[in-house]
C-alpha cells in the first residue's frame, strides 16, 4: 500500500523518474520462482504481504508489537492481491483472511507448517510459499509480489503527515480470548470525531482484531474480527491514497520516500519503470474509486488448525471469477471446510450474474459461477475517511 502511496505522490508533485528510481534501487528484492508472467499491456496480479515479522525493529517496536523470542518467524499478517489492468485504467483488489482453511504448498513435507494450515502459515515458509499456495487453491496467477513489514504503513503515515478519519464512537482493542483481557494491537480512540491519526495509531487500528466501540457507555464488540479488520484496513487505505494525493510538500515526499524503503520487499521483475508507468496513468485515481473485495468465508473449528475461516465455495468462485474477469487457472488443492475436506468451488471462464441454480460443480475450468455478492457495507461503528 504504502509503495503506491510514494509513486502516486512522486507523480501527482511532478518529480521525476529518476529521483524515484534513486529510492526504488534501494529496496530489497529477490527471485520468484512461482511469479506468472504477465503478456504485455495485459491484466496483472501484484500480491501484497502485510508480514508480521520483528527482524529488524528497534527496542520501542519491540515493546509494541513483541519480539522474536515471543513471536518468532514471520506470518501473512494481511493478504491482499491487486489486480491491474493497464488496457481499461482500473485496479480492484482482493482480501484473503489470513486464517482461511487451505491446503499449504511449497514447503517441505517434513515442516510442521505443511498440510492442512491457515494460509497465513504459508508465509513461513516465504513469498513463494504463498504464493504457490493462493495460486493452487484458487487458481489466481501471481505475477509480482510486494512485502511490507508492520513498520511500513505506520512509517508511510507518518512521513505523510497522519490520516484523517471519522470515529462515529470511541473505539478500542480488548482481546479476552485467554481469559486475562488486555489491548492486542495497542488501538485506543477515546474521542469520536474527525480526528488525524499518527502511523501508530493507523497501524494499531489495521491491526485490530478484537475491535470495540463505546455506545453510551457500553463496549460493544465487533463479531466479523478479521472481515471486520480487512474492512477497516480498505477504509485506512482510501484515506491514505486520498492524503497522498493532497501531499505536494516536496520535503514531505522525500521524507516518505526515504523513511519507507527500507521497510519492504518485492520480486527482482517488478522494475521501477513498471511502478512508475503505472502511476502515470493512474494519477487520478483516488481511495474510493479502488474497488475491494474480501473473500467469502465463515468462522468455524478445525481439530487440526483451531478457528479457521472456511470459504463460502458457491460464493467465493463466483467473485474470483469476477474479480479476474474470467482468467482463472486451474484449482489443484481446493480451500478445506472444518473437517479437512477439499471444498469445489465452481469457477467461470467470464464474470457473470448467472442465478445459483446455474452453478456448476466443477472445481475449474468452463463452470458459471453464481453471482458474486456485493461488497458489504461499511458497519456504522467503523471509522471512514473525512
């Protein structure tokens, strides 16, 4: 997210390519074995990783998010494709909870993360990992791939100066899973109002899977937890591209530039020139015009896994089928439902609005889907941008 940010203010301020490559040869990239190519001026997938790794952090991060004795390796803390396509000038993304059901692949088989998992546990196992995974299990081809650490979007904020957003309620982090209560991710907004958040504060709210809001004194909890989260992430997106676009300071931009390079991670192919292309044709796109979906699925317990989200088949196929516009490959480990049993989910070869009863039963190929659902509404406890 905060990549798109940085090339979007670069564009919108008229600064030049070269200081932006400058920036762009500084973040660490590596190979992808898994990456699809895309044909050229065709549609694309670029997968960002929200990673919740600590490498790297310093003492006052570490009191805030832990530390790599207390949440050791990494995991896809937030999984969101992007799907671009440079022909029409439009872009949508997809969200995947992180604790969806799935068959993991790419790792070796003697890893306690391979098998039956989350998906977010593919990520221990690295990019690649999860992207094999997003692409066996839901047929969605992966051409680049973008890792952001948590630093990166509190950092983005900051250099831009905070995000304004409107609170309806109070809100606030209160996990009582273990039976001791405590603040989770650290949110804690005790006013209502439009009000700008720093990036701890964005980061914390991003972050917040134990959401509450304050109604006449009474904390009510949010009972969507990562739906809701993913929701509530979009919102923060909108709000940050929107405050890029406003951003002409050129000392701000090159605070951003240089306080967020060092916080991500791509695959060597995605170049600058492609980021920088791309932002030329998009520089007049704004948060609300990006168009969100979030995966189907529904809370359940596995023996194996603990709480998972299992997908919705029926319902899931038909909105991958829409989001990639009918190019979907081919489903070899299916998503699972509690049990551990492979689901089919019936995919198309075009979007479609086709009734259920229409809906095939095959896993891939030439099935029509049922209609995707709409995107939720925004909850009225959730914060949008102002």
């Amino acid at each position: 997210m905060a990549i798109g940010l940085v090339v979007g203010v670069l564009v919108i301020a008229g600064l030049g390519y070269g200081y932006f490559r400058y920036q762009w040869d500084k973040v660490s990239s590596n190979p992808c074995t898994t990456c699809v190519a895309a044909a050229n001026g065709q549609p694309y997938n670029v997968l960002l990783i929200g990673s919740d790794s600590r490498v790297g952090e310093t003492a006052a991060e570490a009191q805030q998010f832990g530390n790599q004795t207390n949440a050791g390796g990494q995991r896809s803390d937030t999984i969101k494709i992007i799907r671009v396509d440079p022909a029409t000038g439009t872009a949508s993304s997809l969200s995947i909870p992180r604790d969806t059901y799935v068959t993991v692949s790419g790792m070796p088989a003697n890893s306690q993360l391979a098998g039956d998992n989350k998906i977010n546990a593919a990520f221990g196992a690295g990019p690649d990992a999860l992207i094999q995974t997003i692409e066996s299990t839901f047929g969605i081809p992966i051409s680049h791939y973008i890792v952001i650490n948590f630093f990166g979007l509190q950092d983005a904020v900051n250099a831009l100066g905070g995000i304004s957003m409107d609170f309806p309620y109070p809100v606030r982090d209160r996990d009582c899973s273990t039976g001791v209560c405590y603040n989770n991710s650290g949110l804690n907004i005790p006013t209502a109002g439009c009000q700008v958040l720093n990036g701890q504060q964005a980061l914390a709210l991003s972050r917040s899977r134990y959401y509450q809001y304050d109604d006449n004194g009474q904390w009510i909890s949010d009972p969507s937890s990562d739906i809701g989260r993913i929701q509530r992430q979009n919102l923060i997106i909108d709000a940050a591209l929107d405050k890029a676009k406003s951003t002409y300071n050129p000392f701000r931009i090159n605070t951003l530039l240089t306080s967020v390079v060092h916080d991500f991670s791509k695959d060597n192919a995605l170049s600058a020139n492609d980021l920088f292309s791309l932002a030329e044709r998009y520089k007049a796109f704004s948060g609300s015009d990006l168009q969100a979906y979030t995966l189907p699925t529904v809370g359940a317990s596995s023996s194996v896994a603990g709480s998972v989200e299992v997908v919705q088949p029926d319902e899931a196929g038909a909105m991958i089928t829409q989001f990639l516009g009918g190019t979907v490959g081919t489903i070899t480990t299916p998503p699972l439902d509690a049990y551990g049993e492979p689901l089919t989910v019936p995919v198309g070869t075009a979007a479609t609005t086709a009734p259920p009863s229409t809906a095939s039963s095959t896993a891939t190929g030439s099935a029509t889907a049922t209609s995707a659902p709409a995107p939720p509404a925004v909850p009225s406890y959730d914060p949008v941008p102002c």
